[in-house]
C-alpha cells in the first residue's frame, strides 16, 4: 500500500512550501477529501480539529484546509499554534472526526507538511490514507448543499486543555523544586506550552527558542541542533536540558554538562523503570530498525524484549496497538507512551525523566547514560527524480560484500527515506574502522549510479 502512494509518505503528506503538493490548492483538495471520507454519510454535525507549528506557511494551509473542510459540511475547530500530541489528545476529548496537524516537525522553515489523525487521537492507517488519497486525486469531490456548509471558529484554550493535562501525566504529589530546568522549544509549537507546565510544576525555568517569526524554527535549535542548549546549561549551571523540535513530537534529555542523552537511552531509562514497577505492559519495548544494538543488549540483559519495526512513529505505533505494548520510540526522541498519549510527545516524555530524577535523587548525567553505544555511522546519498539506485546490480553486491565483512559483528541497514529523496546507509560495528569501510564502499557504489 505504502508504495505505491503519490501524497502520503510516512508522516502525512510533507513537502516545500508553495511547491506540490505543499500547495494552498493540494490542501484545499485535501481538505475537501478528508472532509467527505468522514462526512460520507452526508449529515450533520461532524466537526474536525486543526493545530499547526510556528511556520510561516501555516497560515495559509490552515485557511486552504479550512475551505475545502466546510466545503463538504465540517465544522472546523482552529486551535493555533499547538504541540502534535495536543491535535491528538484534543481531537478525542472534543469528540472531532479528524484531528489535522499542520507541520514538518524537525524539517526547516521552507518545508511543511498535514498529519491526519482518526477520532481516537492516534494517526490514520495507510488505508484509510490511501482511500483519501484516491479521493484527491480522483473526480471532482461532490460540495455540501449551501445550507449545509460547514463553519469555522477559533479555540482559544486548546494549548491550556494540553498543559493541564500534560501536568497530570507528572507523579502526583510530586513538584520540581530545586531543580534549574534548560527548554529549548526550537522556535516551535511548544514556545508557550512547554516552558509553563514545568515552572507550573516547580522547576526553575531558563527558555531558549521560544521567539518564533516563522523562519526560525529548528534553526540552530531544538532536539535536532542541541548546542544552544548545551552551551546555556553551561552558563547557568542547569541541572538538566529538554530539546524539543518544531512540533514538539520529539524530545533529546541533556544532562548537566550538556552531553544528549537520544530516544535510545531515554527509551532504555522508561523501560528498566517500568519493568521494575510492574508497568511496563507485556515486557517488552518497540523501537525501529535505527535503534542501536546497545539498547537491544542492554534490554536483553534486564530481561526486557525488543520488537523492532521499520522507521516511523507510526509503525511503532501500530506495532504497540497490535501487541497491547506501552512504551515505544524512535532514536530520533518520538517517545510513546500510550497510557498518556496517542502519538511522541516531547514534553511528556522530559517530564518523564524528571520525574526519575526528583524519584531517585540521581544527576541527570546518572540517568540518562543507561549503555554503551555501539558505534554507528549514517550516510544519506541524495538521487535524482525517477532514479531506482538500490536495484542496481553494483550497489547490491557491495551490500552483499559489506554484510559477508561484517560477519555477525555488527548490523547494517539500507532503506530509502520516506520523507526526501535520500538512500539511508547506516551501520553499527564495534570496530570503527570497518565499520568505516563499510559504509563508505556502499555509499560510493550508490553515488556511482545516482550520478
């Protein structure tokens, strides 16, 4: 199903903003699409959720998404600037019919991109995306009867719904006094809600990133560009950092010298915690093909299993669904935790770890090291439009060859990105030099035929 969709990869539809299919056009149709797959049965009363990030572009999806909606019947229910997690949760407790959330997540300020979530806050299948994508890209979507057009109004307290439930996902009788908190909202979703819940919490709050004009989120910033945090745990001797990205889905911990600790070791941390107190449901954590083999090793050793699924939170969180499981994540920060929430969320998951930190006592230095990484190394290799390089006869003997060296020792993995036109080669080897050589010969076979 997956590839042989045109808009929908595996985060919604994503793209340049003002280029296809991130156009005001595209999310009008879609709008529309989205609007008659759930107001099939034509009547009334059906209502959706938009929120959206910080980009520029967002106010014009926001009113093109809003015109095709109302244009088959919804009702549209505008939230603003709100984390990913904040359009799930609401778009549940406000009984909508769709949730949509307009952002890129990590990507920079030129990109963006539409997520569809179902009535029940967690993310559309590939069929039900599918069945939307025909819609677009089929005839002419039949418009509501003009009595029936669909209105639009703001919601002004959706990001204080989100906090006040945030909070409660905290220990209760449980407070961060005494604790110099760094959050770095990356310019994004998250500059107001963040940096409240937790000096609402007790900590003593330093915010970076919370200063948005609609091209510099992620810039120099947030889970996916840690120094500024770093270096200001530094200057005001901070006990602890939380980085979010743009959407505020991810979450990187940094410790009290500024070291990261990825969604692997936060992973790592939740896991052995909730093995311990009986609430890790069915023993076991989901994490993707990138997670490191330390993480896999040092779950073995506590006797926690491993289900691993190809890259996406979605599919982490289809696999969670699938087995009954709690706890989920990508090295990359999305942190899932569905006894609190239906997709990552970034600052649940820092609360999370703080709240290890007020439990224990511990430094965040002593926490958020839970293993020893097993040296990995990630190329991409960028491919021109129509070009299939992993097919090439080279390319597959050089992967022939590299997993032949490798020999058991260590994991490879290939893939194309679902995001951009990108071969991903990664590899994990406790010798670094081979694991060097490794990537760099599939690499150079892939750019030999990308050109």
């Amino acid at each position: 199903m997956g590839g042989d969709r045109k808009l929908f990869g595996t985060d919604g539809v994503r793209g340049q903003a003002n280029t296809y299919p991130m156009t005001a056009d595209m999310a009008l149709k879609l709008g529309a699409a989205a609007g008659r797959f759930f107001r099939s049965d034509g009547s009334a009363g059906h209502r959706v959720v938009i929120g959206k990030d910080t980009r520029l572009s967002g106010y014009m999806l926001e009113n093109a998404l809003t015109a095709g909606l109302t244009s088959t019947g919804m009702n549209v229910l505008l939230l603003g600037p709100v984390p990913t997690p904040a359009v799930g949760l609401l778009t549940h407790s406000m009984r909508a019919d769709v949730g949509i959330m307009i952002s890129a997540s990590h990507n920079p300020h030129h990109d963006n991109g539409i997520k569809l979530f179902g009535p029940d806050g967690f993310k559309l299948s590939d069929a039900a995306e599918a069945e939307i994508e025909a819609l677009v890209l089929g005839a002419a979507i039949t418009p509501a009867k003009p009595e029936n057009i669909g209105r639009a109004r703001r919601i002004d307290d959706g990001r204080f719904r989100y906090m006040e439930y945030a909070k409660t996902t905290f220990p209760s009788g449980r407070r961060l006094d005494g604790l110099k908190v760094v959050v770095d909202c990356a310019n994004g979703a998250a500059y107001r809600t963040a940096p409240e819940v937790l000096w609402e919490l007790g900590a003593e709050v330093v915010q970076v990133g919370v200063s948005p004009d609609g091209f510099n989120i992620n810039d120099n910033c947030g889970s996916t560009s840690t120094d500024l945090a770093a270096d200001t745990i530094r200057l005001v001797g901070a006990d602890v950092g939380i980085c979010l990205d743009g959407d505020a889905d991810r979450v990187m911990i940094l410790d009290e010298t500024g070291a990261v600790a990825d969604g692997d070791q936060i992973m790592a941390l939740l896991a052995t915690r909730w093995a311990e107190a009986g609430r890790l449901q069915g023993g076991a954590l989901v994490a993707t093909v990138m997670s490191n083999l330390g993480l896999e090793r040092h779950l073995n050793n506590s006797s926690i299993g491993l289900e691993r699924t190809p890259v996406g939170d979605r599919y982490v969180v289809e696999r969670m669904r699938e087995k009954g499981l709690n706890l989920g994540g990508e090295q990359s920060g999305h942190i899932v935790m569905t006894d609190y929430a239906t997709t990552g969320d970034g600052l649940i998951a820092g609360l999370q770890f703080l709240a290890a930190m007020v439990e224990t006592g511990q430094r965040a230095s002593e926490l958020s090291a839970q293993f020893e990484r097993v040296p990995q190394l990630l190329k991409n290799v960028r491919y021109g439009a129509g070009q299939t390089p992993l097919e090439a006869a080279s390319v597959q003997s050089a992967i022939s060859d590299a997993e032949a060296r490798l020999n058991g020792t260590g994991r490879l993995l290939i893939r194309r990105s679902g995001t951009e036109p990108l071969i991903r080669v990664m590899a994990e080897c406790e010798d670094e030099a081979l694991l060097a050589q490794v990537v760099d010969g599939i690499v150079a076979e892939v750019e030999a035929v990308a050109g």
